[in-house]
C-alpha cells in the first residue's frame, strides 16, 4: 500500500430548504463564513475545497411562501421597516453584500419604482416589498460569494430527505432535478399546512353536505384570496369571519379595497370608505370580540434598546436556582411564579415613568425612575411616589383588562356593542397616537416585544415546569402577548372604524360562538353577550394563522422524516412522570440539530425558525434588528458554523512516487519560477 500525505479536504455541498427569512440568513452567515474561509486559505497559500450551497423553495426562492413578491400591496408587516434588516452588519460603503448591508429602510430609500410610495423608517411596509428585498439580498449573496463557493437555486418542493450509508443526504424533488445529494441539510421551511382537527373537520363535513356553503381552514391571507373572490362570495352576501388578529384584517382588506373600494381622508383627517359596490357583509367575532389593538406610532430608533430592571438573565438563574434547591435539582421555571411577576414590574415601571415624563419633564422622569424602581425592587407600596406625581387618580396598568375590555358587560343589542367597540377604537387610536415612548400605555406595551429574548430563556427547550408551560403560558400568557404587542399600524385600525362605521363590518359581541346550523343549512355566528345579534353566513373564514403541530403537518417531507425516526416530537416531562407533548419539532440548543426518534441528535441535519416552535418560543421573527447582533443573525450564524463543520471525511491522498533523477542538459528556456505559477481554478 502506498504511503499517504495529508488527505485532501473534499468538495461540500449544503442545502437549505426554504428561503424565507431564517433560510436566507443562514444563506448570508454562510457567505460570510466562506469569505472569511477564503481570505484565510489565502494567506497560508493553500485552495480551499469547493463549496455548493443548494437553496431550494417550493414557492419562491430568495422569498418565500409568506414573503412571495407576487401577492398585492394590502397585505403588510407590523414592524417599521427602519427595524428590520437581513444583514447581519450595517452599510460600511461598500457594495451591499454578505455581513454589510441596508435595513430594509435604508434599501427602500434607494430602490423605490417609479411612482411607487416609498414608506419611511417609521412606516410598515408591504409584504411584497419585503419580499424584493429578500430577493435582493438573496442576489448579494450570489454575487458575491468567494471563488470557491457557488449559490444553486432549486424551485421545488422536497418531499424526501434519506440518509446516504457512506454519509449525507439524497433528497428527492418534485420537479427536476428531482434528486440531489448534501452533506448537511437545513429545514427552515416556515408556516406548515395543517391536518384539520376534529372541530375543523365537522365544519368542512358540514360545508361539503350542504350547497353553496364553505367553509376555509386558517391560513395566510395572500393564499386563501382567491378562494375568497366574487364567485365564492356575492356582493352584499354575508360572511362570518373567525378571528380578529392580524390575518382578520389582511382578510378585511381583500374583501374591501380588493373588491375595488379605496379608503379617503377628509380634510379634517377622518379616513372615510368609498365603496366599490361589490363587497360583501363582514360578521367578525372572537372570544374576546376585541380587533387586535394598534401598535404604538414609532418613536424608537433602530438602536434603541430596553434596559430590563426586573426580568433580567440573573434574576432567571436566581430563581432557577431557587427551584434546584427546592425540589432537589429541577430547575425548571414556573411561569407565574418566576417569570410573570418581574415582567409585570417591567411593564409598571415603563408606564408610570412615561407618565411623568409626559407631565414633568425627562430630568423628573429620572429621578422618579430610580426611587420607583427601588421600591418595586424592595417590593415597597408606590402610591405615595404616584401621589407626589399627582398620579393616584391616573388608571393602573392593567394588561388582562386591557385584554379583555367586555369582560363581565352584557349589551342590550348589537347597535350597544357597535357603539362600544367604536369607543374602543377612538381609544386605542388615541393611545397609539401617543407613541411608544411618549405614550405612557404603548410604551409599557411595547417593552412585551423588547423582552423577548429573556422571556425565551425562560421557556426555551423546556425551561418551564410542562404544566406551568400549558396553562400559564400558552394558555395565559400567550394570548395576552400576541393581542397587546403584536398589533396592526394605527392605520388598520382606522380603516377598521371606517368600514364599522360605513355598515360593512360588523362585529359580532365576546364570546363568539361560529356554529353549524342544520335547520338553516348555513353557518351561524352570535354572541351571548348580545341579544339579537344571531346571523348566518354561507361562508366562514378562519382567520386565525394555524400554530405549527409535528404531526398534523401534511407536507410530504415531515411525513417522510417522521416515518424515518429522524425527527420527534418534543415532549416534556412532569415531575411526577406524566407527558405532554408540545407539538413542536425537538432540536438541540445553539445549532438547532434535529434529534431522532431515540433522542441523539442526526448528524448534518438542522431546523430552525417555525418548525421548532414549542420547542423555542416566536420563532416567526422575520428579519433581524439594525446596530445589534440579535437573536435572530446569532442563530443563523450557529447553524451556518455547524453546517459548514459537516465535512465529509477526507479521503487519503497517496503520496506522489519520486520523480526519476533527470539528467542536466543546457537549458533553452528558463523554467517558470514557482512563485509566478498560478493555480488553476
């Protein structure tokens, strides 16, 4: 057997599946780490082996499902576009390129189309326009990547992922290629269609028993738009719509300004409805029969950040700590106990403190933040501090109120609820005019989306006792969170109060209840709180966005995983031994690799984002943050380092077998000297 040198470093090729936000940034830090991998490889004169990277998406590469750049301008985001980039670095005058590039403010600035309205720093833009700025950094990554490192675009659905015995993958394609291999694979593949629970499937059993009615299962607004055109539902026809989150009014939206009616403002600023002539009755409703309240109008900077007094990482191990030495080493949370209380100070704090800011000024919004904060810290009574800021007769902050502003009113008929719901928006657009910094109540709202990242430390990979987990978080919290930080731009709220006002809308009461009605053959939608406000539809809309579940999800690639055991459920554990599973696809932290049916996580093969919600907690995030390394580029760039580390095992090279001794002739032409040589490429 021949001697050997030292083995040759094999080609690699990685593929990411799904190129929405978190697969493009892993597509980003990957480029990133390549450069560098080049410039490294440079300096010690060697080649370093050739790269492929593989992004493939069955909708639209460099895009998405949720971000395709096909849908219409009405649907848009709930972050200003001054907050949200895909670089995981600023512009630093260069071409925009892997790790130095605009925010998404920065890029519409410079790429607007003709006659296009170019939404400010402070604005929301729409979600195709994001989508073409995925895409053009989708093209910055293309363009420059390293010599030996190249970006293959795949549109196409993976419907399998087998492991190679001699290592890697082969994943099978529904169009052609329809094969391809990788070393390491990652699984970014967003919101997932979901198999029909049991009260889903009675309402689409009933919709196919009975002609002319339908009924449509959640799901993004730009896919369920053409089933909710004119043929589907008639002008003047009525249609019950579940839900009154984010997607109710991306579904407000298609059945009005997409039916040809056009929001006006009057000369005295109201914003009024113009009608198209072919809408249709909108019958909107939900369990707490409140719209999801507006966002606070943007006062923060992309470098703002909220400095936590109470919910901090130390005071997390602390009461971990706490926990371990009361139950002999279980150092999960409980959420209600551990967590809830110093969030709720956060919150307390930020408002009262905006409320004097707003009276008197920042110098004694100062010096009342420190006392209030020791007496919060000391767990000392404030009235005294709120009355010496005449304060005591100013409303304490109250979240599950503000949550449930019906609870406990009943109303003598829908024209009463119509009238209150209308108070509430005038109230809320009040507040959201106010700011989310100068406004005392979305000020404190706002510190909801500013403390994420320590809220996931508390819950991720099973941070809370199961129990705690269901009820107090999912169940309690959760709700609460996406209702009072997660909201429209004030102008959704305006267009909702025009089209309440205009007759179009009309919600329905608390406690909606949506019902199949055999006497009638139609859906029925009523609230107890309301007499008389019983009505029927022929069609109901859920437009609630379904929340990931492992195994109801219908894409051919989970089944195939799942079949496999290369992928599990994440199930936690009670102390005293019962199981619950979370619904969530179960990785290791930092990297994200996926384990397999036994719990050992598979060699080259990663998922992050949607799929593991349950298991990590608002994975939805699209975009990072500008100025800072967030969460959302910090997990990218793990994924990007692991996969990149997923090597094939170098095969040995034999040793080159010595060259005869050649006899000296006279030269004729001088040999190249070796330093001048240029390697092939």
């Amino acid at each position: 057997m021949p001697a050997t040198t030292a083995p040759a470093t094999p080609a690699l090729t990685l593929a990411v599946v799904g190129t929405g936000p978190r697969g493009l940034a892993v597509l980003e830090r990957l480029a990133v780490r390549l450069t560098e991998e080049a410039a490294r490889a440079r300096r010690a004169g060697r080649r370093p082996a050739a790269v492929t990277l593989r992004a493939i998406d069955s909708h639209e590469v460099g895009a998405g499902r949720i971000w395709r750049t096909d849908q219409s301008g009405w649907y848009t985001m709930n972050t200003v576009a001054g907050q949200v980039t895909m670089y995981s670095g600023g512009p630093d005058g260069g071409p925009a390129r892997p790790g130095a590039g605009p925010s998404l403010g920065e890029w519409l600035a410079a790429h607007a189309r003709p006659g296009e309205r170019v939404p400010g720093p402070d604005d929301y833009a729409p979600r195709a326009v994001y989508g073409r700025y995925l895409r053009s950094v989708h093209r910055s990554i293309a363009a420059h990547l390293p010599p030996h490192a190249r970006l293959v675009d795949h549109s196409a659905r993976v419907d399998a992922l087998v492991p190679l015995p001699a290592g890697g993958y082969r994943l099978t394609l529904d169009r052609p290629p329809y094969t391809l291999r990788a070393d390491a694979v990652l699984l970014a593949t967003g919101h997932p269609h979901k198999e029909p629970g049991d009260p889903e499937r009675a309402l689409l059993e009933f919709a196919r028993s009975h002609p002319g009615v339908r009924y449509l299962p959640g799901d993004s607004a730009a896919d369920l738009e053409p089933e909710l055109g004119e043929s589907a539902v008639p002008p003047g026809a009525p249609i019950a719509v579940r839900g009154l989150g984010l997607s109710f009014y991306d579904v407000l939206l298609t059945l009005t300004v997409g039916r040809g009616g056009r929001f006006v403002r009057a000369p005295d600023g109201a914003l009024r409805y113009e009608p198209g002539g072919r809408e249709p009755r909108i019958l909107a409703g939900s369990r707490g029969g409140l719209p999801i309240p507006a966002r606070g109008r943007n006062e923060k900077s992309p470098a703002h950040r909220h400095r936590a007094l109470f919910l901090t990482p130390s005071a997390l191990a602390a009461a971990r700590a706490r926990r371990a030495a009361a139950t002999g080493g279980d150092r999960r949370l409980d959420f209600a106990e551990d967590v809830l209380p110093p969030l709720l100070k956060e919150l307390e704090h930020v408002y009262w403190t905006a409320h004097v800011r707003a009276r008197s000024g920042p110098r004694r919004a100062a010096r009342f933040a420190v006392r209030h904060a020791a007496a919060l810290r000391e767990g000392r009574d404030t009235s005294a501090l709120l009355a010496r800021e005449r304060l005591d007769g100013v409303p304490a902050l109250d979240p599950a109120a503000l949550a449930r502003p019906f609870a406990g009113e009943d109303f003598t008929g829908p024209g009463d609820f119509r009238d209150r719901v209308l108070r509430a928006l005038d109230q809320d657009l009040a507040e959201a005019a106010l700011g989310n910094v100068g406004g005392p109540l979305k000020a404190a709202l706002d510190v909801l989306r500013d403390i994420r990242s320590t809220i996931r430390e508390a819950v991720d990979h099973g941070g809370l006792l199961p129990r705690s987990h269901r009820d107090a978080f999912a169940h309690g919290f959760l709700p609460l969170n996406s209702l009072l930080s997660a909201g429209p731009p004030a102008e959704r709220v305006e267009q909702l109060r025009a089209l309440i006002r205009q007759g179009l809308v009309e919600i329905v009461g608390p406690e909606t209840v949506f019902r199949a009605d055999e006497e009638s053959g139609r859906f029925t939608v009523s609230s107890p709180r309301v007499p008389g406000s019983a009505r029927t539809a022929a069609v109901l809309v859920d437009a609630r966005i379904p929340s990931p579940e492992l195994r109801r999800d219908t894409a051919p690639l989970t089944r195939s995983l799942l079949a496999q055991g290369l992928i599990r459920e994440f199930v936690t554990v009670s102390p005293d031994g019962e199981r619950h599973p979370t619904g969530g696809l179960d990785v290791t932290e930092g990297p994200g690799r996926v384990l397999n049916a036994r719990g050992e996580p598979v060699a080259g093969l990663y998922a992050l984002g949607i799929p593991t919600e349950h298991t990590r907690w608002f994975t939805q995030v699209g975009g990072g943050r500008p100025g800072a390394p967030t969460r959302f580029h910090q997990d990218a760039d793990a994924v990007a380092a692991a996969m990149l580390a997923d090597r094939p095992a170098p095969a040995p090279v034999p040793a080159p077998v010595p060259a005869p001794v050649p006899v000296p002739v006279p030269a004729l032409v001088a040999p190249p000297h070796p330093a001048t040589e240029e390697a092939p490429r």
